[in-house]
C-alpha cells in the first residue's frame, strides 16, 4: 500500500516536482550514483512522498525513458508521409530534423537521459532509424543520395550525426535547432550534390 498523503492537487505539484528533480540529478549524477534520499531533498519532500507515486528509483527512471520515447514517437506520428516528393524531400527532412531538436533543447535533462544515458537509448535511436528508413522507401526514392546509398545506412548515419549534434552543438547552445537541421541536409540532401557510385 502506497504510504505519504492522499493523491490531490498539491500531490500532483509534489509528483511533478520529484520527476523534475529526479530527471536533473538523473542527468547530472547518472542513474546509480542517484539516490531516492537525493531527489526527494532536492524537491524537498519526504520519502513517503515518493513511495507515493512510484515503486522505486528504477520505476521512475523507467517512467523517464518510457516518456522519452513516447515523446519521440509521437513527432513521428504527428507528421504526414504522404505526397512528399523528391523536390519536396530536404524542406520536408529539415522540418522535422528541427522538431527533433526543438524538442531536445526544450527537455535537456531527459535527452541526456532518453538519447545517451540509459540502455534503452539503443531502442531509442533503432525506432528513428526504422522511421526514417520508413519515409525514405515510401517517398524519397528518387531523391540523389537515395538512389546510391542504402536506406538504412543513410538513416543510421542520420541518427549518428542527429546524436553528435545534439551532445557537441545543440546541448551547448553553439548552433540552433534550425541551423543544424539545415546543415544535416546540405551534407545528405542537398539536391544539387552529384553523387557518382564508385
């Protein structure tokens, strides 16, 4: 039986308030050098609070990397695919690259967490290589890069370069959302590359 006070308003703020900390330390400390006694100071609560709303520490930091890719997943959803030609294709990918940005650079603490930290970071970055290969079979086929290199290798090397990105440009505030999605498809789309197979 859960123990602390009743679930109400101020324990939806006091929830709120343990997944905030508990994603700081999380990122700053790492998951095993982070302990409940260290949130719940942080937030300024007690334990019995936070036996409340979760079971344990890997619970909660499970809740974290389930949010993270929920998140992800559901930029994915909200977009699209069709009738998204080869012209339409670099607008299309940098639109998109940028919300993927947007997004680690409004929640750093549970990128960190969700993109880098965790082991289910590889699950993570599997599920948006599957995403853009998805969108490159369907509607990018024609499009020059395409036409030479493998959908899947050409979607890893996108993650790979998404992931770098974020960690050395992004996290660090040298470059914007914007600019780095423009610079990811001047390397991979720009349509005026002449690309010859060796």
């Amino acid at each position: 039986m859960a123990r602390g006070r009743r679930v109400n308003s101020c324990g939806e703020k006091s929830k709120k308030l343990l997944l905030k900390k508990a994603i700081e330390l999380f990122s700053k400390h790492g998951y095993h050098q982070t302990k409940i006694s260290d949130i719940v100071k942080a937030a300024s609560l007690t334990q019995p609070t936070f036996y409340l709303y979760f079971q344990s520490k890997e619970s909660l930091f499970h809740d974290l990397n389930e949010k993270f890719q929920t998140d992800l997943v559901e930029i994915f959803t909200n977009v699209s695919y069709e009738n998204v030609d080869a012209q339409q294709g670099n607008q299309f990918i940098q639109e998109n690259l940028k919300r993927i940005f947007d997004y680690f650079l409004e929640n750093p603490h549970l990128t960190k967490i969700g993109f880098y930290d965790s082991e289910q970071s590889t699950v993570v970055k599997e599920m948006l290589v599957s995403r853009i290969v998805q969108l490159i079979n369907k509607n990018l086929e024609d499009y020059p890069v395409v036409k030479y290199v493998e959908a899947t290798v050409l979607a890893e090397s996108l993650v790979g370069s998404l992931e770098r990105l974020t960690l050395t440009n992004l996290l660090t505030n040298k470059s914007t959302s914007e600019k780095l999605a423009q610079d990811i498809c001047m390397i991979y789309f720009a349509p005026e590359r002449v690309l010859v197979p060796q």
